[in-house]
C-alpha cells in the first residue's frame, strides 16, 4: 500500500502548518503531541495520521531549504 491520504487530513495538516510552524519538528512524537494540545481530535488514528503528515511535511521543508542553501 502507498502514502495516499485523505483531503482533508493534507488540509488540516497544512493548515496547522501554517498556523503554528515553528511548533512542528521532524519528530513524529513530538507532533503527536503538539497535534493533541492544539486540535480537538476524535480519534487517536486521525491524530496519528495528522502528526505522521505533518513530519513528512516538516521534513521536506527542511530538506528543501538545506537543497537551497547548498546551490
């Protein structure tokens, strides 16, 4: 099975991003938590899925912006 997630878990997701960037880390853990304080979430999955996706996300940034310097 691939990566493919819901629409509106990558909304959420990249929202949150948005919203509060410098709270998310490349830690899966620590976005868990973060994702907890900062959402009413009904479900532990979907707080999972929320945190998984935003790390993905966080870490892409990062490499993207280390990609960037290095030029």
């Amino acid at each position: 099975m691939g990566k493919i997630r819901h629409a509106s878990i990558k909304r959420m997701a990249k929202t949150l991003l948005e919203n509060y960037s410098g709270k998310f880390t490349v830690d899966y853990e620590t976005n868990k938590k973060m994702v907890e304080e900062l959402v009413n979430v009904s479900s532990k999955k979907l707080r999972n899925l929320l945190a998984g996706y935003i790390t993905n996300l966080v870490k892409i940034q990062t490499k993207d912006s280390s990609v960037e310097s290095s030029r």
